[in-house]
C-alpha cells in the first residue's frame, strides 16, 4: 500500500542529496534547497513511517519564542517569525499557501528564587540586544496585567508578546512537502537500515533501504528527529541525543479565563497555555525523565494527578475546576549534550551532515535550520545565519552552548 504524496521506491539509484526523515526538518532542508538558485541537484527524501504515528511533529505544541539565552538562537526565530508572517511571498507568492500568523500571548517565565530571577534578568538582556522585546514584571506587575495568576511565591517575571506564541506549523509543514514534492523533490516510503562507507571512511557512499535496495548519494542528512542516534550509527559515529517523554493535556475550564493565557512557565516545571475556546494546553514531564523505547508512548496518568493539576491549580485557582479532554504523549529528540541543535558535517565524514537534538524548540527553528542545511549542502558555508556555533564539532571539543531558557 502506498501513502498519498510517498512513491514506495526511488525512481533512481543515485542522488545529490540523501534526507532520511520526513518530518518537519527534513521538510524544510528539502523545500530550502528547491529555492536555492544554485542547487540543481536531485534529492530524495526517505520515511520509515510516512503516516507520522511516531515523529515529533505529529505530538508538537507548535509555538514559537523569543526568549532565549543564547543569541543565535534568538536570531533563529526571529527569522521562523518574518518567515511565517510573509509565508506567501516567500513561496514564491503561490496563492494556495495560506497566510499565517503568531497568536502572540506570549511566554511568561516565573521566578520563586532570587537565583532564577537573576537568570531572568540576564537572558532579557541577550534578548533584549537581539531585538527581542522581552519585559522584566514584578509580582504586582504581574498580577495587575493577569489578575487570574496566585503570584504570593513570585519573585519576578518575564514575558515577550510580539513573534512569540503560537503558529500554525502543521500547515508550514504540509506546504514545504507539498511545494518541494512539485518542484521534484522524491518522497518515499522506506527505511534507512545501513551506510556505507568509502574504501578511505571518509565519505557515506550509499544508504541501503529496508528493502535491500541501495542508494548512492552525494550527501546524506541525518533528520531522523528521535532516532538520531539509530541514524548517526549507520554511519559509524555518535551523537548525544535520545528519545524522552513529554506529556501534553488539553483541558476545559469551568470558569475560563477572560484574557489570553500567556504560554506560562511555572516554576514547577509545568507550563500551560491559551488554546481557545475556553480550553488550555498544560506540558509537562515526570521527574524521572530516562530515554524512552522507540515505541513507549504510554501516558502517565498519575502525573497529572499528583504533579500537573495541583501545579497548575495553585497557579490559577480558577483551574480548580477543569475537565481534561485529550492528552497524549510525544518524544522530544532530546540533546543530553547541552540541549541545542546539533548541525553540519561531521568532522570526518564531510557529506553526513546533522540537522538533530532540537530538543523542545525544533518547530519554530525548522524554518532557519532548513535554510541553513540547504546553505551547507549547496555552498559548504552559510551565506545568511553563520550556525557554526551548533556545528556537531563542539561535541567533539567538549564545548556545550549551555541554553538556559530550557522548557
Ligand atoms: C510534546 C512536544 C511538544 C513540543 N512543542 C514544541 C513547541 O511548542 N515549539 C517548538 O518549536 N518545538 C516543539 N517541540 C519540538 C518539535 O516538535 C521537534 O523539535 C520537531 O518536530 C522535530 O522535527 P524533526 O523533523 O527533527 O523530527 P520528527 O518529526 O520526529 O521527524 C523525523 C522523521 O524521521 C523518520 N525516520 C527516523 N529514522 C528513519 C530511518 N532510519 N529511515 C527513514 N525515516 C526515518 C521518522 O519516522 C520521523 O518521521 C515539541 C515536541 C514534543 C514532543
């Protein structure tokens, strides 16, 4: 059986570039190099499961932030942020793309520690010197702007609400792989089982599919979200990225609230946001947090129970009364390393190329990882953002981008 959109075999036995994954990442790589004038090579692009039971763009929560510690990071969603507000245009003003928006009730980090605070205090001015347009509120501040929060523990706050909530990345998504599929990008239904390498061990020379069918390529690009690891060791090499668990409920209030909730980062760890009509998303993970197997995607009702209603109960009372009405479990590709991407080539293998490890924040980065992938596919630089600094190098050297505004 075949899945709309997916051929169930290569048409060729050799391309340019090789993507082994079809989610959101391997998606916008794919539409990048399509748009990239001096790109005219062929591109297949490979999925073990093109029904996306399994992927983390199927579970996201698909908002997107400003707030961050490190700058580039910043500059990355800046970039998703003009990307979707001009999304028409900048597919080459195809009609049938919808045109989107950021729902910007932004996210509003809680401190109850002097220590957080000061965590605050120096990300918004990262932000802040960025462009960002973060604001520091103390707990009366706060409670004037949002009268619904319990503030008595709150040290202080921060909160951006321009480019920063939620977009609709499920139909980016559908328009990446539907453009690039009609500018001749192959999708197809398979599994990557193997590489090999060449006589030297320095380049991928072909990936071999589930089938027994063999591949050659150009340069292969390792966009398999959580199983990044499964990927990379096809390879013969490692990365520190692993599948773990994060839960999300949506939920109805009795009583709901009569402003936007902001996308609120409690410091218990929990966070919950707006999701209309008087429902609320709330995220979050068990305190016990090992990786997970490939296929657990068990709920943990006594999390909600005993951790995720009390939390966010006592942080809005008026969420006392509440009925949950979905919930399901999702894996974040999760960077043990220092919780950032992991991109470029590796340092031995030139053609593997890394696009992993993105952690909680991969859908609003899909859009200036795919640029940049495409750059380093075409040009082997960057010719707009320079992500050197996420290059898989740092691993190596033993250098993490500590991110300090982690959910
Ligand atoms: C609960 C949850 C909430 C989140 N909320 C947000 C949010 O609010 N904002 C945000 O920016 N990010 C969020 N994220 C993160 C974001 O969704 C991910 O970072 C992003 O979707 C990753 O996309 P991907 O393409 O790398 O991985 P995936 O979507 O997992 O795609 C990888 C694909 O590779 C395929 N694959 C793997 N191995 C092979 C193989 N050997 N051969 C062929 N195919 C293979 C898989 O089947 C899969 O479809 C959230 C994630 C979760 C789980």
């Amino acid at each position: 059986m075949t899945t709309p959109g997916f051929a169930s075999t290569p048409s060729k036995s050799a391309y340019d570039v090789v993507i082994v994954g079809a989610g959101i990442m391997g998606c916008s790589t794919a539409w990048f190099l399509t748009d990239t004038p001096d790109f005219n090579g062929s591109v297949l692009v490979l999925e073990r499961d093109p029904t996306y039971e399994f992927a983390s763009t199927s579970h996201t929560n698909s908002c997107i932030r400003q707030q961050f510690s490190t700058e580039l990071n910043v500059r990355i969603s800046q970039f998703t942020a003009d990307f979707l507000k001009n999304v028409r245009e900048r597919m080459g003003g195809d009609t049938r793309v919808p045109e989107l928006s950021i729902q910007n009730f932004g996210y509003l980090y809680l401190a109850d520690t002097e220590r957080f605070a000061d965590v605050l205090r120096d990300n918004q001015k990262v932000q802040v010197a960025a462009g960002a347009a973060t604001e520091l509120l103390t707990a009366d501040e706060i409670a004037a702007r949002y009268p619904f929060y319990s503030v008595d523990d709150i040290v202080l706050g921060s909160i951006n609400t321009v480019d920063e909530g939620y977009f609709d990345g499920a139909t980016l998504f559908d328009w990446w792989r539907r453009q690039s599929r009609e500018r001749g990008v192959e999708y197809v239904a398979a599994e990557v089982v193997a590489m090999a390498r060449n006589a030297a061990g320095n380049r991928i020379e072909s990936v071999t599919l589930a089938s027994g069918e063999v591949i050659s390529c150009g340069q292969v690009v390792n966009a398999s979200g959580p199983r990044a690891v499964e990927t990379a060791r096809m390879a013969g090499v490692d990365i520190p990225v692993e599948p773990r668990k994060r839960y999300t409920w949506i939920f109805k209030a009795e009583k709901p609230l009569d402003v936007d909730l902001p996308l609120t980062i409690d410091p218990s760890g929990v966070h919950m946001r707006e999701n209309g009509g008087g429902t609320y998303m709330a995220g979050g993970h068990s305190d016990i947090d090992p990786a997970a197997a490939y296929d657990d995607f068990a709920m943990d009702h006594a999390l909600w129970e005993n951790h995720i209603w009390p939390a966010i109960a006592n942080r809005v009372p008026q969420f006392e009364a509440i009925k949950v009405q979905q919930e399901w479990t999702g894996h974040y590709a999760y960077n043990v390393f220092d919780h950032n991407a992991v991109l470029g080539p590796h340092p031995e293998i030139a053609n593997f190329v890394f696009q992993n490890g993105f952690s909680g924040h991969g859908l609003q980065q899909s859009a200036a990882m795919g640029r940049a992938t495409s750059e380093w596919l075409t040009y082997g630089d960057y010719r707009t953002l320079d992500l050197r600094l996420f290059h898989y190098d740092r691993i190596v050297s033993d250098t993490p981008i500590v991110e300090r505004a982690i959910i």
